[in-house]
C-alpha cells in the first residue's frame, strides 16, 4: 500500500473506530450510576428495552477517552480509548516494524474490539503477514474482585457493568465489519489467570494492558511480559485512571528491576520501551 493511500486507511480506521465520523450527537445507553437507576435499567434489560440518551460528541473528550464520565453511557463505538492512544498504538507499531522487533501484538481486555481491530489494520497496511494479532478477553466482562487474594481491589465493581460484557461473537463480527477477520486473528477467551498461562504464544512485539482491577494486571504481566521482546512495548491503559492498575505495575517494575522510563500518553493511558 502506498504511503499517501495508508496513512488515508489509517486515519479513516481511527476516526471510525472512535465513531468521529458520524456527526456531533449519538444515542448512548443511560448506565445505572445509582441503585435507584440501577434498578430500572435492569428491570427495562429484562424485558429487552434500554434506556438511550442523545449526547453530544465532545471532541476534545472523544480524542482521550473521557467522554464516558458523564454517567450516561459509554460511546456508540468500537473503543472507548480515543485518538491519541490509538496513535500510541499506532506510534510503536511502526517503530517495531521499522526496526524488526519481532513478536506478535496482543491486546488484554478488548471491549468491543476497536483497539486491537486497528492492530491488525495497521499489519494489513503495510502488508506483514508474518504476525498475529491477539485478542484476549472473557468476553463476560471483568471478574469479581478477590478481596482476600488481592485486598488492592476491594471496592472495584466493575464486575457489575453489563455493558463491559462483549460476546466473542460480537468481536468476531467487529472485526469482519472492517473485512479484518483472518487467521492472523486469534483469540484467547476466558479469565486471564486460566488463559495466559497456557496460552500458545511464543514472542511478542507489543502487549497492550487494559484489565483494570490489580488481579487482572498482574496476571497478563507476570505469564506474558517475560516474552515481551527486547525493543518491544508495554502499554497500560490505566494506569493512571484506576489506582488497583497502577499498584500492580509499580508492583511488577519493582520485583523484576525494571527501570526503563515511563511515557505519558494521556490521562490515564502510559507506555514504555523494553530494554
């Protein structure tokens, strides 16, 4: 693919996957921020109705991924991330590609599969064939928190968001709605303390963490930053967003000595380069 006709495939991808594209105003699903509204989004889930809100489209918010923190649902997309981490992501794709880091890339907790569709954009653009875009999720949201186990994650619920259980079917046909779905896609389906362990995965290029609780965290470092590769990128999505992330990446860096310096993204999101 030419490098004018890529970077117009790229640009057209992030702005579809964050729903830019589409106007300034989306219908978003009203989240049960109370009991009271819990109550009656359950009771309307029940019987197969929800509860939608028109909303404007804050740019500004939308570029980093803010803008579900109204209280009245999550954007009608394929990622809730924003553009600047998918340039983040994008950034250490072609830094991997123009120095031959080798490995694949995954992505740890997908949503509705918008991050780690634009991975496997970004191999399709320029033509590699020889990697494989991971997606590893439960696809039935996040898991209790184990209190006892890890007493960093009492209180976190996200557990009890529905709307943070996306079918693997769903995914699947995200990603076929974008003609991307291929054998270079594989998914790892299940909680990632039974998956990641014996996951088949040999060496990768860029990991991509995005599973909130500290339990979580640390099971995707501990079975798969190992084989993260020299020169290859760990990127947090919120480390700075959730407390109980952040504690098990300092706590991780700190029992394996890494050093190598931490990189902003935006609010939440950060990133560094293996050494």
């Amino acid at each position: 693919m030419k490098e004018n006709s890529r970077e117009l495939y790229l640009d057209l991808m992030k702005k579809c996957l964050v729903n830019w594209i589409y106007g300034n105003e989306e219908y978003v699903e009203v989240l049960p921020t109370s009991f009271l509204k819990r109550e009656i989004v359950e009771q309307c889930q029940a019987r197969q109705l929800y509860l939608m809100r028109l909303r404007s489209m804050v740019p500004e918010l939308r570029n980093i991924g803010r803008d579900y923190e109204d209280g009245f649902g999550y954007p009608q997309a394929h990622t809730m991330i924003g553009l600047k981490r998918l340039d983040n992501i994008k950034f250490c794709i072609e830094s991997i590609l123009s120095r031959n880091i080798p490995g694949d890339l995954i992505e740890c907790g997908v949503w509705h599969g918008g991050a780690v569709i634009f991975k496997r954009a970004m191999l399709k653009a320029y033509g590699v064939t020889d990697r494989l875009v991971w997606v590893a999720d439960s696809f039935e949201g996040c898991p209790p928190p184990d209190e006892k186990k890890y007493p960093h994650d009492k209180g976190v619920d996200f557990y009890q968001d529905s709307n943070l259980a996306v079918t693997i079917d769903k995914v699947k046909a995200n990603f076929d709605s974008y003609g991307l779905l291929d054998n270079q896609v594989c998914f790892l389906k299940g909680w990632f303390k039974d998956t990641l362990p014996k996951s088949p995965i040999q060496r990768l290029a860029l990991l991509r963490v995005d599973g909130d609780l500290y339990e979580s965290t640390m099971d995707v470092l501990f079975n798969l930053y190992p084989k993260l590769s020299k020169g290859g990128y760990a990127i947090i999505d919120d480390y700075n967003g959730i407390s109980a992330c952040k504690k098990a990446v300092n706590d991780y860096r700190e029992l394996n000595n890494i050093k190598d310096d931490i990189l902003e993204i935006d609010k939440d999101s950060i990133y560094w380069q293996k050494s």
